[in-house]
C-alpha cells in the first residue's frame, strides 16, 4: 500500500519547497493515527501534484514495474481521474500497430463520447438500485458464461486493452465517475482501476447551490494577513467563525480557502453567522443554515514556531540569536475545514505570562480560540504548516504600482529646524 498526497501544488509555489515539507507531512500523519502512529512505517509516502508533473513520472514507472492491480482510494475532488490520467503507463503493449490509431481516429472520438456517457449512466443506476437494495440489480451481476460464477462486488468486466484507452472524465463536479474504471495495460501485465470518490463530508449541504463548487480549492491561495484584535471574528464565506478567547491577545489569521473571509465585531459576527440581520457581507451560506451554527469547540495555538517566525532576530544570516532567550514566544496552530481548506492562526505572547499561567494540573494555558460551524462539525486541527511564509503575496514591481511611493523622511526634521530659525531671525531683525 502506498500512501499517496495529491495536488501537492496547493501546499507551496516550487517543488522543492514541498520536498522539503515531506518531514512535516509524515508527522501530521503519525498525529492523524493517534497512539499507534509511531510505530507505523511510512516509508511509501509520496506528494505528488499531476497539474505540474511533480513525481508523477516516477509513479508511472513503479506501477509499470510492480504490475498487478493498482486501486486508486481517495475522497472526491482530491484529484484522483486527473492523477490516472498521467500516471497510466499508456502506449507500451507489445505489437502495437500506429497505423491503425491513426486510421480509427476520426470514428474513436464519437464512439469513446458514447461510452463514457453510457458507463457513468450505468454505473450511477446501479448505485441508486443497490443503494435500495434490489434484488434484481444482484441477478444482472451474475455471469452468462459461467453461470456457477456469482460477482460479488460492483467492479464492471475490464476493458480491451488498447494503448491508448479512454481516460476517466475530469471534472470538478463531485462524484463524476460513478462506477470503477478498470484498464489493464502491458499485454495483460497489471492493470489500474480508479474507483468512485468517497464523501468528502455534509458540508456543501449548507451552502447555496450556485456556490458549491466555491468550496473546492483550484489554484493555491495567497491569503492576505487578516488582524484579529479583541472582541473580533473571522468569518469564513459566512459558514465557519473563528474568535480568540484569550484576552489581550491579537491573533493574525491566514485563510488558505478558496472563499471570501471578514474580520468584524463579535457581535455582529453572530448575527451574521447565524443569520440573524441583513448584511452586505458576501456570505455562501444557505438560507435556513443560521439556526444550525454551533461550537465545534475550543483550539490551543500550542505549537512554537517562534524560530520561524521572528524575522532577523533567528535567522542566522542576521543577529543569530536562539529563540529560547527571546523575552517573547510566538504560538500558532492550522484550523482545518473540511473538503475547503485552512486558516494558518498566529499570536505572540510574553514568555514570563506563558510559564506563570497554570491550568490542571500544572499545565501551560495556551491561548485559545473557538469555532463555530454547522452542527460544531468539518472542523479540525494540526500542527502548523507555516505555509505563510512558503510564498505570501508577490511584491508588486516599481513599474505597476498605482499609489505614489513613501516620501523619504530622511533630513526632514533637520532642514524643518533649519528653516525655523531663519525665521525667528528674520523676526528678531
């Protein structure tokens, strides 16, 4: 079993920024299998994104050379048709005859836009009759040829090989392949099947129609830093909010989601979360959902990334200084939101605060925010990421700037009493 993460090009700009993060990505994974974690070997752990080709090649040539049956397992939307397309080792039977593609080409666009349809079709009125339970669907399975041989699963017959099959149909609508796709490949070698996306959660149930597929993250997003002071909210799309508890803290946010956030007032926070007022606050939240916001609880910034995070006072190029001298600590921790994305939370507080504070049993208390969501669920946390710093917004050049730079202050206090002299003794004259 290898362990696959796709779309690695959501997590940093270059590639070599997302090998670096491999260490990180193994620990989330051992914190994800609680206890046991540590004794798991995850030695076959790739990261790999099909849009820039990162580490796809190299997949493709570990399916060729193992063979056998390769099921793709995964959520919708995570990637999975666009990765067989690219890692299907296509073109590679033996005695294959380029003449004949060449010559079916202009009939096999129209014969392969029929079967894909009649395929999805198919394989979505079976789930439907097996979702009921019918019995008749069960009868259908069973064999003409062999009649002693029963199909007990809902794996369709395997295609002809060809060397350049149909790929399975991409979209980012969730739960376009409907039913297994099974291509065999190298003269009977191995073959790949890509199975139907698991359900990423009931999230999407409570946003608007026309706005659903706002909550699948395309591209990798640059956040712009969002400031909550005391008494403030983050409001995600109007479906999740995020307030600190800690007092006298200011906690920076990094929304990584593909929807628009606010920073407001805490109360009006609630009211239209819960949609208790009108507002012109762009929110996807469906009409009813209000009444279904609840605490998905209380999250601890408990992670230091204070090296990371201080700028010149860490960096060895600069003042080099350990951070464990530092008067100041800097916590932060990664709020996930299910099948959307992840806000990056960042505060600092003083250390001598931090060590004096007491909770049970001698523990440290972290400063803390809660979240609200619907139902208190699709909500999580984990150790963070510091993807801010990976690649935040680009510098905008000298030559596309629209606002006229800072006037340099330099000597300005000089000449200002320089000029005021001039002036008393003009007066004294």
């Amino acid at each position: 079993m290898s362990f696959i993460i796709t779309r690695s090009d959501l997590l940093a700009p270059k590639k070599e920024q997302v090998d670096a993060l491999m260490p990180y990505l193994l620990q989330v994974l051992r914190d994800a299998l609680g206890a046991s974690g540590k004794d798991v070997r995850l030695g076959n752990v790739r990261c790999v994104s099909s849009k820039r080709g990162w580490w796809t090649k190299q997949l493709k040539e570990d399916i060729w050379n193992r063979g056998g049956g390769g099921w793709m397992v995964g959520k919708v939307n995570v990637g999975k048709s666009n990765l067989f397309q690219n890692v299907f080792p296509k073109g590679r039977n033996e005695n294959v005859n380029f003449g004949s593609l060449r010559q079916d080409a202009s009939t096999q666009a129209h014969r392969d836009e029929t079967m894909v349809s009649t395929v999805n079709m198919q394989g979505l009125f079976a789930r439907e009759r097996f979702d009921h339970r019918d019995p008749a669907a069960f009868d259908e399975l069973r064999s003409d040829d062999n009649p002693e041989s029963y199909v007990t699963s809902l794996l369709p017959p395997a295609q002809a090989e060809t060397a350049f099959p149909v790929m399975p149909v991409i979209s980012a609508l969730p739960g376009t392949t409907a039913s297994p796709i099974r291509l065999p490949f190298g003269g009977g070698k191995g073959e790949l099947i890509d199975l139907p996306g698991l359900s990423r959660g009931s999230l999407e149930e409570h946003v608007k129609d026309e706005r659903k597929l706002d909550l699948v993250m395309q591209h990798r997003v640059s956040p712009e830093q969002q400031v909550l002071k005391p008494g403030q909210s983050l409001l995600i799309g109007g479906l999740v909010r995020i307030t600190p508890t800690t007092p006298d803290i200011v906690v920076l946010a990094y929304p990584f989601v593909p929807v628009e956030v606010h920073v407001t007032s805490a109360d009006k926070a609630i009211a239209i979360h819960t949609q208790q007022r009108p507002t012109g606050v762009t929110t996807i939240t469906k009409e009813g959902a209000g009444g279904k916001m609840a605490s998905a609880g209380l999250f601890e910034l408990r992670w230091d990334v204070t090296k990371q995070r201080a700028g010149p006072l860490t960096s060895p190029t600069a003042v080099g200084l350990k951070s464990s001298i530092l008067p100041f600590v800097i916590l932060s921790t990664d709020i996930l939101i299910e099948g959307c994305g992840w806000v990056e939370l960042v505060a600092q507080v003083r250390k001598k605060d931090l060590e004096q504070s007491a909770g049970a049993y001698g523990a440290k208390l972290f400063p803390t925010v809660e979240v609200f969501s619907p139902y208190g669920k699709h909500v999580g946390s984990r150790r963070p990421m510091n993807a801010w710093l990976l690649g935040g917004p680009k510098p905008v050049p000298r030559s596309k700037r629209t606002m006229r730079p800072r006037r340099s202050m330099k000597g300005v206090k000089r000449r200002l009493k320089l000029a005021q002299r001039v002036v008393k003794a003009d007066l004294r004259g």
